[in-house]
C-alpha cells in the first residue's frame, strides 16, 4: 500500500516545479509519472528511510515492463527515473531537513542507473523512409476529412521532425509551406519542451510535401490562421462534418490513436507519433554529406548542440548502417568534400583530436 506521507511529499514537490515559470505543464506531467515507480518501490516505507529498502531503486527499475508490458524498461526510461527521484530527495532533503536527517547524503548522491551490458544494443525504432512514403501515396476519398487530416499529419511530422506536442499545437499562422518554414514559438502558443523557441525547416521531399499541402489548403480555407492546423474534426454517425477552430488539451494522445487507424487503412505496423521524428534524425543524419548538413538536423531537432544528437541517435539501425557501409565500398574512389574540409582545417589541434575521437566512437557502434 502506499504510503500517504510519500505521496503527499511527492505533490508538494510537483506544486514547488509548477510554480519555476520555466517548467512547462507537459514536463510536470512527465516527472509526475517518473516519481509515480518511486512511490511504487518505497510501498509502505517513508522516503525518509530509502536507504534501508532491501531491494535498490535502481534495481526495481531495470525490472520495470517496457511499453505495453513487452520486454523491459528503456535504458532511458531507467535513466530518467533515476535522475528525477534524484532531484526529489534533494529537495526533501533541504525542505524538510528535521525529517530527512537519518537519510544520508551520499545514499542519495550514489543514486544512479544500473550499467548496460556492453553486448546489449541499443536501436531507436523508427519511422522508414519507405514506410512514409507508403502512406503518403495512399490513396484516401476525398470526402474523408480524418484520414487526409491524419495522413498529412504523419508526412509533416517525418518532414519536420517535431516533437507531436509541438506539432498538435502549431496554429495555422505558424506554418509557412512555400518557404517550408515552421515556427515553433511558445508565443504561438506552441508547447516546445522547456518552452524553447526556434523556426525550422521541412525537408524537400516533394512526395511527401503533397498531402501537407493539400491539407493546408482545406485549413486555411476554412479556419482563422489562429486555429490549430492539426484541427478537430466533428462527427456524426461516422460522417465528417466539419473542422473545429479550437482542439482539446490531450491533443497529441488523440495524435497517437488517429496514426493507429491510418497505419490501419494503410496496412502497415502501427508506430507512435515520436517514432516520426526518429525517421526524421535517421533520414537527416544518413544523407548529411557535410558537417554543416549534420549540424542543420541538429538544429532542427532543436538540440541545443550536436553531441546529443550524437547521444541519442548515432546507434541508427542495423540496415541503414550496413547501407552506408556498403556505400564505402561502391564508392571505391574518393572526392573530398570542401565544406568538410574547410571546416576541419578551421579547428585546433586539441579540437580536431577530439572531433577524430568522436567520429571514431561513432564509426565503431
């Protein structure tokens, strides 16, 4: 059973998180279901007494059921519960200190994620290129505002690479398709994590900018360009009726379950919506051919340098890495690349060093 005392603590911390201007909701609801498995693994015992719980957090963690109760807990997933249940008992540490006296310092400073084996290899599921292209060449009656909604949704998402909280509150206004432009403004009213704003770019695909381009011509021709370009559709007896102006707060879940019908109408293997913006980093970051193309999917994934695209993403999947390393040899003679060569003859020694490490690490996954 849980114990009241543990949960009263967690909400207090959540109302001190709520209150830093910075936090945006969608972040508290995020650390809101990290801190749900600490309340989880304490049970009865007050966090106080942590220390003395025979089996370790990071432990329960590692053996938490992954999405769907299929497999195990994401190496992140751990990782994120770790860090967040972290930062609560440094809070509850300093807060309420009287109460937190026998909790030891270092106990909560050792706190970290279990180590992976370094036989276990991690790929990011992804959203293929042929994938995307199936479903933009699919071909949905006219009268079906949903699908065409819904199948243009997942051709924006592959060709932005946004994040489907941001995407689902893009107003119309925010999205400029001739110059392939989308700002992500929180000014907009746009939810960007840790309400970071940037304008970026879609990739020039003309296949998969067509069914994009045939629903913006519906919205602009029927909503205020305030209106969400995602919009909601009213129905009745399962016929569309028309677009709404104002869309609900859970609009990216909703997101998720019109992507399993259209992966349904399709044919194909349903994929969430972030798995989109996966596609998007693979497709960017195996066709960049210079380190300033590399740098564009950076920031266009708005990281807020390169190394975490690095992080997140250099262990791409088995068949596009063996694409890649059959290209090597196909491509017996080499050119050099200008723009490379440029930008590698502009660092230090020390820099350049360390960009060879990098590149070494990531040739090697």
């Amino acid at each position: 059973m849980i114990n009241r005392v543990n949960y009263l603590l967690l909400k207090e911390y959540l109302n001190s998180l709520a209150t830093d201007s910075k936090r945006h909701r969608i972040s508290l609801t995020r650390y809101e279901f990290y801190l749900r498995h600490l309340l989880n693994w304490a049970d009865e015992i007050p966090f106080s007494l942590a220390h003395s719980i025979p089996q370790s957090l990071p432990i329960y963690a590692q053996n938490l059921p992954g999405k769907n109760g299929k497999g195990l807990a994401a190496p992140e997933t751990i990782k994120k519960i770790i860090n967040n249940a972290k930062a609560f008992f440094n809070w509850a540490k300093e807060e309420h200190e009287a109460d937190f006296s026998t909790l030891p310092k270092k106990w909560i400073d050792n706190l970290s994620s279990p180590r992976i084996p370094k036989d276990i290899l991690t790929v990011h599921d992804y959203v293929e290129y042929d994938e995307i292209l199936q479903i933009a060449r699919a071909q949905i009656p006219s009268q079906n505002l949903t699908l065409l909604r819904d199948q243009a949704a997942a051709c924006f998402l592959y060709l932005s690479g946004a994040r489907a909280a941001a995407f689902t509150t893009l107003p119309i206004l925010a999205i400029d398709l001739p110059n392939r432009l989308v700002y992500q403004s929180p000014k907009l009213g746009v939810h960007t994590k840790n309400k970071q704003g940037a304008v970026t770019a879609l990739l020039k695909i003309d296949e998969l900018l067509a069914p994009v381009k045939r629903w913006d011509e519906i919205v602009r021709s029927t909503l205020p360009n305030t209106a969400p370009w995602y919009a909601s559709i009213e129905q009745s007896w399962g016929a569309n009726h028309k677009l709404c102006a104002e869309s609900g707060k859970n609009r990216n879940i909703a997101l998720d379950k019109r992507l399993g019908e259209l992966y349904e109408f399709v044919g194909l293997e349903y994929k969430s919506a972030h798995k989109f913006r996966h596609g998007y980093a693979v497709y960017g970051i195996t066709h960049a051919r210079s380190m300033a193309q590399y740098q564009a999917v950076s920031r266009n994934l708005m990281h807020a340098n390169i190394s975490i695209t690095d992080e997140i993403y250099a262990s791409i999947n088995i068949k596009e890495r063996q694409r890649l390393l059959d290209a090597l040899v196909t491509n017996a003679t080499f050119t050099p690349d200008d723009e490379l060569t440029n930008y590698l003859s502009s660092l230090s020694k020390d820099d350049l060093q360390r960009s060879i490490g990098i590149a070494v690490k990531i040739i090697a996954m």
